[in-house]
DNA sequence: CAGAAAATGATATATTATAACATTTCATCA
DNA sequence: TGATGAAATGTTATAATATATCATTTTCTG
C-alpha cells in the first residue's frame, strides 16, 4: 500500500519550496503574473495539507497585518484554479494546493474526516472509468468533480 | 449509445408520480413521516430534471402563498437527503431527485452545462475503481462525490 | 513618457446555510 | 379520550460563502 498523504513530521517546508518553485515556472511559461498577492494565497494554501477556505486565507492575511477584502482573496485563488496550481474542492467550498500543475490531468481528492489532510491522486483507472461512462451515454465531459471522503490510512489504525 | 437522460418531451407527470409512489414505500419502510412540507419539496425537486437550490424551493413555495423560511427547507432536504431520496449536487449546491431510493449505491452525476439537466447514473466500473483507488492507498470510504459536467448528448449534437 | 491593460482596493450586496428558541402536530398509552 | 413527550415546523437572527461595481494603482507596451 502506498500511502498518498504526506508522511507526518515531513519536511514541510520543502513542500511549499518546490510548489513555489514549480508555480514560478508554470506563471513564466503561461505568461502570467505571479504578483505579491496571489504568491501570498499560494503559500498560505500551502502551509498546510488541509484544504483552505477563502475566509481562513482572508484572515490569515489579515493576522499578517494586510488589509484585505474578500473580492482581492477570490479574485487570486481565481487566478490560480485557471492556472491549475489550486485545485477547489467543491464538498468542502474550499481550496488545495496542487502537486503537479504542470500537465493536464483529471484529479480525484482524497479527503480525510478525522485529520482533515487531503490529497489529490491522479489515478488513470478512475479517469478512464469516467472517460468510459460519460462516452457510453453519449456525454462530452468538460470537468470533473471526485471527492471521497473518508479516513485516511493514519487515522483508521490509530 | 443508451442515453442517460430522459427523453425531450416525455411524460414528465409519470416521473413525478413514480418517485412519489417510491418515497411513499421508503418512508413507511423507515418508519419516516412523509409530512406535507416534506412532500412539496420533493415534488418540487421533481418538476424538472435539474438540480435545484433551496432558495429555489423556497421562492417556488412563497409562490404557492405558503410563508416559509430558510430552516423549513434545509430541514426537509436534510431529511430527504438522509433518507436518500434526494441527492446534494455539491459543485451546483443544488439537490437532484434519485431514482432509485430503495437500494443504497454510490451515484455519479452527470451535469449538463447547456441545458441544466442532470442525471445520476449508478455505474460499477467507476463505483469500483474508485474503491479500488481508495483500498490501494488504504483510505476508508465514507461517501463519494462523482459529477462530470460536460454536454449531454441532446445539446452536444444539436 | 503617454496610454492601455491588468491588478488591486473599496464598498456594497447577493447567495447559501445554520443557531436558537417558540409553537404546533402527532403518536402513544394511561 | 386526553395527558404527555417527541417530532416537526415556525420565527427571528445571524453566520458563511461569493460576487458586482466602480475607483485607484501598478505594470506593460509603444
Ligand atoms: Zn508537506
Ligand atoms: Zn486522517
Ligand atoms: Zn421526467
Ligand atoms: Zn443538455
């Protein structure tokens, strides 16, 4: 079994490092800007494992003594779903930090109720099962939604 | 190519009447009061085949002259949900009537962009390759979310 | 540097959902 | 049958999530 979530006492700060680093990419190579701001939501977003609210960035914001209004918190976590270095999870009105960014894909999030981490896997038979179903009833996909919500494997056997 | 969503201009009325017939069984099989708010929810929910918003529900009851407020509607969805005869579209934050309320299943939803129809399919290979997906990384899955927003067949070729 | 486009600030408000307590309805059984 | 307790609904207030609109600032381009 390979466990998708993070192992606990990881090195966290090279998790937000390198998702930094590949957000630069992506924004140079998409020719958008990575300003003050949405830099700011990015690396909020991903302080943590867990998926974020717009009002958690809000105050988060606030406590570092910014004064900001909901409009400029949607108007970047906007700029970065479109982007796909933040994905929504729409079951939790909330937003998490993507892994790879870098290519297209169909992700599926795994969504622990007790600890509340989340992780996203890119999982090609749950893809190709969607792909399958929509083809079989004539249904061209435009987006999907998979959330699964349940224990992760650290909190089931603790 | 079976086509998941009803057929234009079909006899909309028997829709209504059957889920109705079904909720009726479901309750007493519960022992469930199937009151009359609970009732005009539902059928309301049944007049079409999109999802609905409670706001939606509560405009369309002001309508009929009943003065309802907000806690009327959430409750009666929430028991329509619990007992499973509705369904919470989580990317529309909108409710859907089921089908098949009598046997419990794991139901993905196909949502149509263009014509705000939706339809819930119980289909195994994405059931199971989503447990599957979930069991190879030992996560224990206490609910699902599957909807696939795209073009239904009668607006994609029309 | 001027002018246009993009981003952010600021204010107001829309939409979705729940908490808390009062009243009514209904099943149960003394 | 009618007292009684549980369930359901009514009522009021407010919390949580999200967007519209216009003003200002920043950045890009020529
Ligand atoms: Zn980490
Ligand atoms: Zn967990
Ligand atoms: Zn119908
Ligand atoms: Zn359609």
């Amino acid at each position: 079994m390979s466990d998708l979530f993070p192992k606990k006492g990881h090195d966290h700060d090279r998790c937000v490092h390198s998702a930094l680093a590949q957000a630069e990419k992506v924004c140079d190579s998409e020719n958008a800007r990575f300003t003050d701001m949405r830099r700011k939501v990015f690396t909020l977003i991903w302080q943590s494992h867990k998926a974020v609210t717009a009002y958690e960035l809000l105050d988060a914001l606030t406590a570092e003594g910014q004064r900001v209004q909901p409009p400029t918190v949607y108007r970047a976590l906007e700029f970065l779903t479109e982007l796909g270095l933040v994905h929504r999870i729409e079951s939790l009105n909330a937003y998490f930090g993507c892994d790879r960014p870098d290519c297209e894909h169909l992700g599926q999030y795994f969504i622990c109720t007790d600890c509340g981490r989340v992780a996203e896997a890119v999982n090609e038979d749950m893809s190709n099962a969607v792909r399958k179903a929509a083809r079989s009833v004539g249904f061209t996909i435009q987006a999907t939604t998979v959330e699964i919500k349940g224990l992760c494997h650290d909190c089931a056997t603790h």
